[in-house]
C-alpha cells in the first residue's frame, strides 16, 4: 500500500439490529485492507463469541481499571452498568500493520472517534427501514432477553436523533444491495489522498 493511503478510521455505528456486525462481517471478507478494531467490554459472552475475537471481555472492574488509566480512546456505558470502549493499543495495533480500521462501535461512540481524527476517518450510520423492523430482527436474532430487547429499542428511538451527524445514512433494507453499497462508499473513500 502506498503511504498516502495507510490508517483510514471507517466508523459503522447504527441502533442494536440495524445490522451493522452483518455489513462489518461482510466488508472484511469483501476489502483485504480492512481490518476489525475489537473493542473491550464489561457485559458477558453471548454464545458463538470468542474472547479477543469478538471483544476483549473484561471485568466492569478490569474495565473501570482501564478507564482510570485513560488506556481508552472513546468509552460509553451503552446499557445501563455495561461498559464497552475503544483501547488505544488496539487502533495502534492495526494501524502498525498497516490496515484501515473498520469501528463498530455506537452511535455516541462512532461520532466521538470521529471528532478524534476528522477528514481521516468516515463515520457511517446504518439504519434499519423501521423501528418495527428492527424490533423483529432482534426478536428472530434469538441473542437477547425481552428485557434487553425492550432497551434496545428504547434506546434506537434517541439514537436515530443523531443520524445527521454522520457523513453517511445507509438504510439496510435489503441486505444485499446494502452490502454492495457499503463496499462501493469505503473502497472510494480508502483510495481517495
Ligand atoms: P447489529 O449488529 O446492528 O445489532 P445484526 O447484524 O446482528 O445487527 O443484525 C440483526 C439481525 O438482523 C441478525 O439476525 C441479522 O441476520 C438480521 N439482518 C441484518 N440485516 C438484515 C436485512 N437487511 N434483512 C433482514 N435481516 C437482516
Ligand atoms: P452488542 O452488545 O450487541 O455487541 O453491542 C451493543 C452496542 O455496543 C452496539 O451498538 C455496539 O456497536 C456498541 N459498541 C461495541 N463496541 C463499542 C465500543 O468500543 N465503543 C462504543 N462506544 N460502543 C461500542
């Protein structure tokens, strides 16, 4: 790769269902020069994870450790005594490599990274074609409590307020010409000087 083109910031941020770990998962596979920033966080392994894969799972007190030793470049309690964050080693790590790093990361977080590295990066919001829509993708996900099902929408409504603020709106409706969308947007943006 040419040095003019190493470390592009390409944030994915978007309401829980929306279907951003399904576009991020397919852009890795799609772009070789991409690669995932892994996130730390406080909650609990879901079945199919793998720690240092998926996220580094840590203790809330290894997490609030970490927060006292500014080791984070954004960090955000998205749920209500759950924490989740960006390490500052893991965009170094990537970066060192010499890959762009692909964020996702919600919204508050998306926009806070961005404010960090500005015309360098790219903050992308995916959006579901409805708040209904999105609440029976969480349902057939199968991954969550009705508990945090019902927070998780709660939460989308305050979410999508921030929609504008984002370079970029994708609507995942269907899923395949989302897929080819997003690929289109970050090839142009990773080749631009
Ligand atoms: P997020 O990471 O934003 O929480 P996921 O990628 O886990 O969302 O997607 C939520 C659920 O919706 C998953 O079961 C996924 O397979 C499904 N899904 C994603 N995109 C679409 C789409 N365009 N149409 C229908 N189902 C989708
Ligand atoms: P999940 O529990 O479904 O994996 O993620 C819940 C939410 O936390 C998602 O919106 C996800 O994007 C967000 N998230 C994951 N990692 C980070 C992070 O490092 N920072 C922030 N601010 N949010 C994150």
């Amino acid at each position: 790769m040419e040095a003019s083109k190493l470390g592009k910031l390409l944030i994915i941020s978007a309401p829980s269902g929306a279907g951003k770990t399904t576009l991020v998962k397919y852009l890795l596979t799609a772009i070789e020069s991409l690669h995932f920033s892994i996130s730390a966080t406080s909650r609990p392994m879901r079945n199919g994870e793998t720690n240092g894969k998926d996220y580094y799972f840590l203790s809330k007190e290894d997490f609030q450790q970490k927060i006292k030793e500014n080791a984070f470049l954004e960090w955000e309690e998205v749920y209500e005594g759950v924490f989740y964050g960006t390490l500052y080693s893991e965009v170094e790590r990537i970066t060192s490599l010499g890959y762009h790093v692909v964020f996702d990361v919600d919204v508050i977080g998306g926009l806070n990274i961005k404010k960090h590295y500005g015309s360098r990066s790219l903050c992308i919001f995916i959006q579901a074609p409805s708040i209904e829509v999105l609440a029976d993708r969480l349902r057939k996900r199968c991954t969550d409590s009705d508990e945090s099902i019902k927070k998780r929408i709660d939460k989308a409504a305050s979410e999508m307020k921030f929609a504008s603020q984002f370079d970029l709106i994708l609507v995942n409706d269907d899923l395949g010409k989302a897929k080819e969308d997003i690929v289109k947007k970050i090839t142009k943006f990773i080749n631009e000087l």
